[in-house]
C-alpha cells in the first residue's frame, strides 16, 4: 500500500477503537461529525447531476436526529418523519421551485446518510434503554458523559454489552472487507456487477465466508444460546448487506461521473467511500439483536 494510504488506514482504525470504545457521548459527538462530513460528500454528488437540494437544512435535522438517538431513543423514527416534513416545507417557501429530484434526493439524504447510520448510536450508545432488551446487562459508565474506559481490556466479559455488540458488527464487516479484498485481487476472475467492476464473485463469497466466521466467533464468545446459527446467520447478513451497501455507494458514484466521493481521506477517497459498508448493517444490526436474538434465549 502507498505510505500515505497505510498511514491514513492506521490513523483511521485508531480513531474508531477509541471512538468505539468511550461510547457515550463521545461516541455521539464523533459520529456527529462523520455523518456531517458523509452528507456534505452525497450532495455534491447530487449537485454534480445539476439537482439542487435542501443541503442546509438536512444537515442540521440529521444532527437533531443523532442527538435524539442518544438521548431520546424511542423518538427517533418520530424525529425522522419530522424532519422530512421540515425539509419539504423549506423546499416549498424557496425562491425557486423545487423539483422532485430537489426533494427526493433531499429526503434520500436524510434517510441514507442520517436516519440509518444513527442506528449505531442506538446500538453503542442507548441499547440499554430498548425496552426489548431490557434484561440485559446495562451498560457501564465510568467517565464523564456516560463514557466507558476499559479497567481491564484482557477481560471481555467485564465490556458492556452494547460495546460487544458494536464490536462484533464492525468486526464482520472488516472481515468482509477485508477477505473481499485479498481474495478478490489474487483470485477474482468472475465480475459480479457493471457497477463495480473491479468486484469480483470470489473476493464477495470470500468476504461474506469471513464475516460468517467472525460472526461465529463472536456468538461463541458471547454465550449466545444456539450461537451456530445465531452467529452464522447475523454473519451471514452482515455480509451480504454491506456489500450491497458498497454496491449502492458505487452505483451513485456512477451516475454523477466521479470515481471517489471525496479526498478527505489519502489514498482511500471519502467518507462515503469508507463507510458504504456500515449505512445498512446497522438497523439490521440493531434489530436483530433487540428483536431476533430474544427468540433464541431471554438473555445472554
């Protein structure tokens, strides 16, 4: 990898264990910035097809949303369905009448770069308050703004349980990322999509297989009850969906004539560049652990 590529990935890791791991309100103002920064890139992609969107306005009820994902979590869908009404509103009193590619792509905005990513707040940050997973284990706070600092990071049984879950989910999907990638660019001879065309047919069954496997391990780590299929299954979901994720990202990418969605980050491209593949994991993620898992067993 070239030396600013390598150093980017490794800045990058970084800054997520630790963003991952504080939890809380860190976690929050963190993923407030990124998902800021991911909007900003999606609207000049949309502006790039000459569509003129509610840009001001989606950024600042995106961040109301996080923010009630954190604080207020079963409100959340009611903030989304506001502020989609807001961001209509504001397109009605413009100067210049809006189109329907004005609002769609500003309601796609919101729904894409906003209301899913603040999934993985509800997963780190306020899983304890889901009545349905209720008689979990809550989490642990021992920092100011509801953070979490590891007193002994060899026992993983002392973690919260949202920051297990959270790291489980990112886990598959860096084995999935990860395997795609080796095994794609030694192996790869079948094209899996116009869309992409340097993705192959192995690299994907290979990433899906790692995040199976990965998927399994957690499950086995945290005593899921029937955690071979419980694993497997959430693993095999992972990976099947942030692929179509990145399939989704490259798709738009297309169709405004750019090869990557930013330059923020060297030799990676954008934020939306790097995150296509947690936008759909993480209400898939959430929902089956507070809607699915209780099925197999009460608790963990």
């Amino acid at each position: 990898m070239p030396y600013a590529r390598t150093i980017s990935t490794i800045v990058a890791i970084a800054l997520a264990l630790i963003m991952i791991i504080l939890g809380g309100l860190y976690f929050t103002i963190c993923f407030g910035v990124i998902v800021f920064l991911a909007q900003l890139e999606y609207f000049r992609l949309v502006k790039a097809k000459g569509i003129e969107p509610a840009a001001k306005t989606t950024l600042v009820v995106s961040q109301l949303l996080l923010i009630t994902a954190t604080f207020v979590p079963n409100l959340t869908d009611a903030t989304f369905a506001l502020a989609g009404a807001l961001i209509c509103f504001y397109l009605l009193f413009q100067p210049k009448l809006a189109t329907i590619a004005d609002i769609s792509t500003s309601i796609l905005g919101l729904f894409y770069a906003g209301y899913l990513p603040s999934y993985w707040i509800r997963l780190r940050v306020s899983l304890d308050q889901n009545t349905a997973y209720a008689q979990s284990i809550p989490n642990i706070h021992n920092l100011p703004l509801d953070g979490y600092f590891p007193i002994h990071p060899f026992d993983i049984s002392s973690f919260p349980d949202a920051l297990k879950l959270t790291f489980m989910a990112m886990a598959c999907i860096w084995a999935a990322d990860i395997g795609a990638y080796l095994i794609g660019k030694n192996f790869g001879k079948t094209k899996l999509s116009h869309i992409s065309p340097k993705k192959t047919v192995e690299g994907s069954l290979s990433g899906i297989t790692g995040s199976i496997l990965v998927g399994l391990v957690g499950a086995w780590l945290l005593q899921w009850d029937a955690w071979i299929i419980t694993g497997s299954f959430l693993g095999l979901l992972i990976g099947v969906v942030s692929l179509l994720g990145d399939l989704m990202e490259s798709m738009m990418k297309r169709d405004a004539g750019v090869k990557d969605s930013g330059q923020l980050i060297p030799g990676h491209g954008g934020i939306l560049d790097r995150t296509d593949s947690y936008v759909f994991t993480a209400p898939l993620v959430y929902y089956f652990v507070t809607l699915l898992l209780p099925l197999f067993s009460h608790s963990f």
